[in-house]
C-alpha cells in the first residue's frame, strides 16, 4: 500500500449513537486491512482484520467493517457507541512484506 | 490470543544513559518482531523491522547505532536506546508476528522519558 488515509482526525458523537470511521488506501495490489485500537497511555489492540472472503467483517466489542475494493476503503462502523469506546482508532494495510501501512488516527469522543 | 509483553511499562532515565526495553511473545514463536516509536498524538512510526538471528533493518532515518535491535530468539528482541537524549523521550511499542500470519500482535508499550 502507497499509503492509508483516515480522514477525520477527531470524531465526536454521542453516547449510543452510530458511528462510522472512514478508511482509505491505495495499493495496485491485493492488501489485508486491519483495525487496531488504542485506549489511552496502552499499546494497540486488534478490532477487527480483512484477508480474504466475505467483505463484510465482525470485530470485537460490537465493532465491523466492510472492505469495498472498488473504493477502496474499509470503514469501521458501530451502530451504537458507549462510553469505553473513547480511544483512538487506526487503519493499517499490509501487503506482502508483512509491514503495516498506518493512517494518522481517528479520536473517538463519545459525548455524554 | 496471542500476547505480546513489554518490559518495562514505564522509565526514566538521565541524559547519557542507556536504557534496553524488552519484547517477548509469551505464547507463540515470533518470525518477526517490529519497533515502532509513537509520538504524542500521532501514529505509529515504524522504526524497524527484526527477524530471529539476522539484522534488524532499520527505516529511514532511524540511527541504527543509536537505536540498537536484537533478536536473539523467536520470542524475545530488544531495544536499547544508547545515549539517550531529551529528544528520544516517547513512547516505544513492540509486535510480533508469527509465521505464515499478517497480522501483528502488539505489546503494551514502553513510555521513556529521558531527563
């Protein structure tokens, strides 16, 4: 992947409102996609990933998200938030070198 | 799942000083272990790339005699920052990966503060 962009470096909802995080990357070729969380002040925790097969995926904590190869995307999408999901959201790509492409980051900011 | 360990969670150390941060992968075999540097609000920047007995390959811009990686078996690699500067304070994350697997399993990182 030449790089992953995640447009909305902030996005504020409220709390058991839908959210969706945008995701996009460009590659000439067959990538895996990931999405990784991050709460504050701790490594990176594995939501959800794409390798192969259904383009719709199921994450942990109520997260999924759908790889659309024509777009080009993956965006990451909970049909409604809590509280603990505040942290910091990030798409990675990978090709076949096994290293992650990472975008900037979203902040997810549930509002009470 | 897998996990990844880091040790330690937390240290300060003074100017001049060296400090070796560990990684191990406590239940599977590591084919490959990446060192990424987090600065505050922003993403992971990949610092380099280790496999079981060879050298670490290190990004651009990354000084390999400052920043020194080694992994020595197939669950544990280091890093040692030599001489550690002000500058070098951040937060430090390991992952590991196994064979044949693209995903990337991550420690909890390492939060240096160089005084």
């Amino acid at each position: 992947a030449q790089s992953v962009t995640q447009l909305d470096s902030q996005v504020p909802v409220f709390e058991e409102a839908p959210v969706e995080l945008r995701c996009n990357y460009s590659s000439s070729v067959s990538v895996y996609l990931f999405w990784y969380v991050q709460y504050p002040n701790q490594g990176l925790q594995l939501l959800l990933k794409y390798l192969s097969g259904s383009t719709l995926v199921k994450g942990i904590n109520g997260f999924e998200a759908e790889f659309n190869k024509s777009q080009t995307s993956f965006h990451l999408r909970k049909p409604s938030v809590h509280i603990s999901d505040t942290a910091e959201y990030f798409c990675a790509v990978s090709e076949s070198n096994y290293q992650l492409i990472w975008g900037a980051g979203t902040k997810l900011i549930i509002k009470p | 799942g897998a996990v990844v360990s880091q040790h330690p969670s937390r240290v300060i150390c003074k100017s001049g000083t060296s400090v070796k941060i560990e990684c191990r992968s406590l239940d599977f075999q590591a084919t490959t272990m990446f060192w990424y540097r987090q600065f505050p609000k922003k993403s992971l920047m990949l610092m380099a790339t280790s496999n079981e007995g060879s050298k670490a390959t290190y990004e651009q811009g990354v000084e390999k005699d400052k920043f020194l990686i080694n992994h020595a078996s197939l669950t544990l690699s280091t890093l040692t920052v030599t001489s550690a500067h002000p500058e070098d304070s951040s937060f430090y994350i390991c992952s590991a990966r196994a064979p044949a697997s693209y995903e990337q399993y991550f420690g909890p990182g390492t939060r240096l503060t160089v005084t």
